[in-house]
C-alpha cells in the first residue's frame, strides 16, 4: 500500500511522501550487517559492527527531524526501553540508566542480541559531529530494563514487570520493544497501570514472523498502547498488516539503520519495533515541549498531526498515517469540548465610587418602572376579561354558546 497521496510528515503540500535525498543513506543488507530481534539456537551474542555511515538516514529526511530540533530535543524527558536490554556504547555513551534485569541472569551482557540497543538509538541517540545518524529525541534520557532472556525470547509476564519497573523508574515514554503473540493478564494490568501513571506506551503492532507475513502483537493489541507499524523508503508499508492488528500510527521501520552493541558501528534492520522508537521519540519531543499535557494529550496530538491518510481515520491499517515530528511539537490543535456546569454568573458593579446617591436613584427609576407596569396591568385586565381577551376591533368569534345569549 502507498500512502503518498496524503502529505508528507516533513511538508505541508499534498504530494507524494518524501523519498530519500541524495544526501540520505539507505542502507540495506548488503551495506550493514542486518539487527536481529532475536539469536538462534546457541548462537553468540552479537557483535560490534565495523561498518560506519556518516551520510543522513532516510527516516531523519522523512520526518523532518532538522525542523522539529529546532523546537525540542526531548531535554528532561526520559523513555524507558523495554526488551533485550541496552548496551551503554557509542552515541549512547554516558545517556542511559539501567535498572536490574527482570529476566535472564545479572551476569549477562546488557544487551546480547542488540536489538534493544538499536531501538534505544532511533529514539534517543546523541548528535555527533561529521556523523549523520541521531536518534528522535537525542537529548532526551533512556531507561533501560531487559526483560528477555539473553536469546531475545520472553513472556507476556516479562515484558509486565518490565514495563512497570520503567514507570517506576520514573519514564514519561515507554517503548516496548519485545512483543509476544497472545494476550497476558499480567501485561494487561501493567498497561493499565502506566496509564493510571500518565505515562506514553509505545508497542510495535506486529511481530515479523516472515518476509511474506507477521501476526498480531502484545502489548499494542491493549487500546492504551500507541501500535505503530514500519514503512519503508517512499511511504509504503514496510510488511502486510497482521491479521486482527490495529495500527495508530506509521513509521520509518524497514530498511532503517542504527547502532548496536559494542562501539559505534551500524547495523541495518527492518522492524515494526523501529517505528515504534521513532514515535516514542516523538513524544518525548512532545513532553519535553508542552509538559503541560497529560499521556492522553500527547496520544492525541500525535494522532490529529500525523500525515493522514484518505477515508475514515483511523485508516485499517494506517491508523492516523505517518508521525510529523515538527506539527506534533508546534502545531495547535483544538481542545475537545468537554461537557460540565456553566460557572455561575457574576455581575460586575459599575458604581465605582460607591456614591450612595447613585444607588439611591437606581432604586428609585426601578420602582417607578415597577409601579407603572402595575397600574398599567390593573387597567387592562378588566378591559381584556370584558373583551374575553380579543384585540380592539375583532369581533368575537360565533361559538355555539354565544348564539344561544344572544337570542336571549
């Protein structure tokens, strides 16, 4: 599905969505080594990359992050990650709390698959000079709690003590960057429990289970968690949407680069997770710009300044289209109308002075004004009985009993 036909996240003109500049990298497999989301039987722990880009990424041009770092860089703002774990390397260096693991053991490296590295880095990643790559939000903090197993696998009761050790550690905006395929009753509860903490809850909407297919994803299945699907360069989706999945939002999440684990080399990889980074970024923009504004308000805004896509909103499996980085940060949307009691009126007095003569001949023209309505009531009520109430001039209307007290 292309979704150019509505505005580009990074411009107002209704053409098509933006596709890399000649100053945008889009590196593929044969550039990067590729980020899984999880390691294979017995397989070692991911290594550092050796390969460097310095060129923009395309999903930066795509979003317009230049324009939206004008206004926030997500400053005072910390967005816990919840998955494999976060390796504290590179563009991460000295920018990331973690918090003990509450999966896998506490010998294991911070992060042996690397994917959660890699979403750390979309959302929140630091400038560097002569280096083109930073994250959504590079000045924001990042709060890291793996809750997976060193292989990248874990359970719906993982990612809920996960997610709520990030809301207690103080996160304003989580991203779930581990997803199972069923629905948990532990994992339900922690979401409700990090909306009842205002807190911004970000999941991928589906789990990649081939080049051809993905199936439906938790926690993004739960109705209080922002579910963000991947597209890739130009603005198509980057994989069919899942069966029964619902997406809020759009990304750049396939054919996206990185960092890893281990230094400061890049990976590629093409994930709905990605997307989910660049959103969560984006509302730390937000929360740092406008701290005002509750979870709820933040969701919203994302939502009326995304990059829409034609028909009824939220599109099947568009949602709200493409996240605008700049509009969800500057633009003004208007407050829904919320019913509730008027406050009571409250007259202002004009009499300044307080001149008790003043008030003396207010009180006096009213109750002439009174008096003289009275003696005018007084005349016309008998009159109007006398008339059974019909005007001057109009005869009475020829009713069965008057015939009979006329012929009388």
């Amino acid at each position: 599905m292309f979704l150019g036909e509505a505005a580009g996240p990074a411009g107002a003109a209704p053409t098509p969505a933006p596709r890399p500049s000649a100053t945008a990298s889009s590196p593929g497999a044969t550039d990067l080594p590729l980020m899984p989301a999880q390691l294979g039987f017995d397989a070692p722990c991911t290594g550092p990359s050796h390969a460097t880009v310095t060129r923009v990424p395309w999903p930066q041009v795509y979003l317009g992050l230049d324009r939206a770092w004008t206004l926030s860089t997500g400053r005072d703002v910390t967005i816990g990650v919840v998955g494999t774990g976060v390796d504290d390397a590179g563009a991460l260096s000295g920018r990331v709390r973690s918090l003990a693991p509450v999966a896998g053991g506490e010998t294991e490296p911070a992060d042996c698959v690397g994917h959660g590295t890699f979403v750390a880095a979309l959302a929140a990643a630091s400038r560097r000079p002569g280096v083109g790559f930073a994250g959504a939000a590079p000045d924001a903090t990042l709060l890291a709690v793996r809750a997976t197993e060193p292989d990248g696998t874990t359970t719906g009761k993982e990612l809920a003590r996960g997610l709520r050790a990030a809301v207690g550690g103080g996160a304003r905006v989580v991203v779930v960057a581990s997803s199972v395929t069923a629905d948990d009753r532990d994992l339900a509860a922690a979401v409700a429990d990090a909306a009842r903490h205002d807190v911004v809850v970000v999941a991928p909407a589906s789990v990649q289970a081939s080049t051809a297919s993905s199936v439906r994803a938790w926690p993004a299945a739960y109705p209080a968690v922002v579910s963000v699907a991947g597209i890739a360069p130009g603005g198509a989706l980057g994989a069919p949407p899942a069966d029964g999945a619902r997406t809020d939002l759009l990304a750049p999440g396939y054919q996206v680069m990185s960092v890893g684990p281990g230094g400061v080399g890049n990976f590629a990889g093409s994930d709905d997770a990605f997307a989910a980074a660049y959103v969560a970024g984006t509302a730390a923009l937000v929360r740092s710009y406008r701290p005002g504004l509750s979870a709820v308000e933040v969701v919203r805004r994302l939502e009326e300044t995304a990059a829409h896509p034609g028909g009824v909103l939220p599109h099947p499996s568009a949602g709200y289209g493409a996240v605008d980085p700049y509009a969800a940060v500057a633009d003004v949307v208007a407050e829904p109308y919320r019913p509730g009691r008027a406050a009571p009126l409250r007259l202002r007095h004009t009499n300044a002075a307080g001149s008790p003569g003043r008030t003396a001949l207010w009180l006096t023209a009213v109750l002439l004004a009174a008096v003289a309505a009275l003696g005018a009531v007084a005349v016309a009520v008998p009159r109007g009985r006398a008339r059974r109430w019909r005007p001057d001039g109009v005869p009475a209307v020829r009713t069965a009993s008057t015939l009979e007290k006329s012929e009388e």
